[in-house]
C-alpha cells in the first residue's frame, strides 16, 4: 500500500526535511528542540539491513514540522519499516500521535504499545524511548509543553501536583471525549498547512491552546484523572469556583467576562467551555443569576431602606419590568413581596 503522502503544496507552511538515503537517517533529525531548546535526538535506522547502502530516487522518510504558538505539529512518513531512538535529556514535551496508515509500536520504560488505524498513542519522548515503524506508513504529531499543560492541571485541581503527570500511552479514538481529541487534533493539521488559518493568530492559537489542553486532560486517561473528575457529575474545576467568587464580590461592578477569566486564570474561551460542560450555562448567565441573588439578598436583609428600583440598577437591571420579570421567574415572587416580607419579618 502507498504511504498517504501529503502533498507538497500543504506543507508549504512546514519546515520539511525529505531522505532519499538511508545514511541520512542519523542523528540530525531533530524535532522538538524546535520548540523546547533541548540535547534531545532522534535517531532513525532500517530495520532492513538490506537497504543500509541503497539510492533511491523518491523520498523514503519525509518530517515536516510547524510551530504556532507552544503547539509543535508534525506529519512524518516512512516508505520502510524503521526503528527509532530517542536520546538526551528528559522530554519537556507531550506527543499525542496519530496514524493516517500503518502501525507504530512505542517501546517506554518496559512497555509496549501500539498504535493503528482507531488507536493513537499519547507519550512523553525522552531517554530510552523508541519506536518501531511499519513499512508504508504516516502519521501526525502534536506537541504540547508539559508545563503548559501541568499548570492547567493545578488550576483545574487548585492545588500542586504531588507527582508527575504521566498520560497512559493507548489512545482509543473511538471511546468518550478521545474521540473529540482525535477531532481537534486532527483540525490542528489542517489549520497548520493554510496561510491563513489560526495558527497565524496570536490570539486564535491562545485560545485554543486552552481549549485543547483542557480536552486533553478530559480525554486522555492519566494519572490525575479519577482526582479530576469527569462530565457533570465530576469535581468542579477550580476555574468555575475563582470565577464565581469573584462575581459575587463584584457582581455591583461592570465587570466584563475577560476579567472573570483574568481572575479564574483562564481564557475566555475555556471558561465558556467548562461553564456549558459543568454549569449547562454561559458565564454571562450565571453572573445573571449571582446578581439576582445579591439584588435579593439585599432586598430580604432587613438592613437596607433601599427601593427596589436603586437595588435593581446597583446590580446592572436598568428595566425594572423586566427585573421583576426574572426575579419572579428564579424566586417564585416579586422583589417588592420579597422586600414586604422581609419588613415583616424584622418587626
């Protein structure tokens, strides 16, 4: 079977590095140094010794690579099967690995695991790694900083890690929020290869940097996972508390989203997402409703002479029908019953 080469025209926006003989496979095929300075090399060598002496006229091994942002992506095909070393320091790196065609094996601290057609690999390249490659075949690589994505981890878990994280290297594609990773992965290639595409934005690649890593940590089985927590039922991250306690402390200020992600020490666009995974709503609504209950809070005190009116506007209701409308909805009564029988209360 032919190896599933992209074509030139969308690795343009790659550095590509092709070998037509085996005697450039050595030890200056390097890849993640590119975005982690690192003495990290990777070594590539035929398993067919055969082939050691061999000229050939089309490329055997092909390695193209893109940073935007801390994400490293890479697509790599080998026409031979082919055994790979990985030497030097300590990887700062997590590789989560897809294949277009063939198989791969990834021999790491006494294990074996393979990944095919369904199943990816997810692993942390470093001293005493290798991979053993099929005949005819292809596969895609995104990288990111294993301390951008611990760090996510802490604020998810607001506290240190303990250990480590260590992802488990099988991958099944086809099993929960994996299936959601293989798919924003596989976006991050395509939008690698335009001109045009998000990893020419700043501000775009930022954001999803956040959204993936956060997907990651969902859908990647690792060794915090159980601590984490998963779907609606699972331990609330630590970004929906921050951002909550800082609504309510400032829910009488004009606050704007960007300052409860700043505060939850997020993006905005993760914020959006773990408040529709976990809460089944928007930020925005949420502040809607901690105003409703300060306004109410205010209103049923005993403390304050305040009209309904002058609480409703010091919590950002300038249509007081409309206040009444929703407080109504949430509380089962009007601000001015709620008010009523607090008066009554207090007597």
């Amino acid at each position: 079977m032919a190896v599933p080469m992209i074509e030139p025209a969308p690795l343009a926006m790659f550095d590509v590095i092709r070998a037509s003989r085996p005697e450039d496979l050595d030890g200056r095929m390097r890849v993640t140094e590119r975005v982690a300075k690192s003495d990290r090399v990777y070594t590539y060598q035929l398993q067919n010794r055969a082939l050691w002496s061999m000229i050939f006229h089309k490329p055997i091994f092909t390695l193209a690579t893109r940073t935007a942002g801390s994400i490293l992506a890479s697509y790599v095909d080998t026409r031979f099967a082919t055994d790979v070393s990985v030497d030097g320091d300590e990887g700062d790196l997590f590789c989560f690995t897809t294949m277009l065609d063939g198989h791969m094996t990834l021999a790491q601290t006494g294990t074996t695991t393979s990944a095919m057609n369904g199943r990816g690999l997810a692993w942390r390249p470093g001293p005493r790694s290798r991979l053993l490659i099929s005949d005819d075949s292809a596969r895609t690589n995104v990288f990111f900083k294993v301390a951008d994505v611990e760090t996510a981890l802490e604020n998810m878990l607001d506290e240190r890690l303990r250990q480590p994280l260590e992802f488990k290297p099988d991958l099944d594609w086809g099993s929960g929020l994996a299936t959601s990773l293989k798919r924003q992965l596989d976006f991050v290639m395509e939008e690698f290869q335009r001109h045009d595409g998000v990893a020419n934005s700043p501000v775009a690649m930022a954001s999803l940097t956040d959204m993936l890593i956060a997907l990651v940590l969902r859908g990647a089985p690792h060794n915090y996972i159980e601590q984490l927590g998963g779907g609606a039922s699972g331990v609330v991250p630590a970004y929906i508390r921050r951002a909550e306690d800082f609504m309510r402390a400032h829910g009488a200020e004009p606050i704007r989203i960007s300052h409860v992600a700043a505060a939850a020490g997020c993006s905005v666009r993760t914020l959006e997402q773990v408040f529709k995974h976990f809460r089944s709503c928007t930020p925005l609504g949420v502040l809607h409703s901690i105003r409703l209950e300060l306004a109410r809070d205010d209103l049923t005190s005993g403390d304050s002479e305040a009209s309904v009116t002058t609480v409703a506007r010091r919590y950002g209701f300038t249509n007081t029908a409309r206040f009444a409308t929703a407080f109504r909805r949430r509380f089962g009564e009007t601000p001015s019953e709620a008010a009523r029988r607090s008066s009554r209360s207090s007597r």
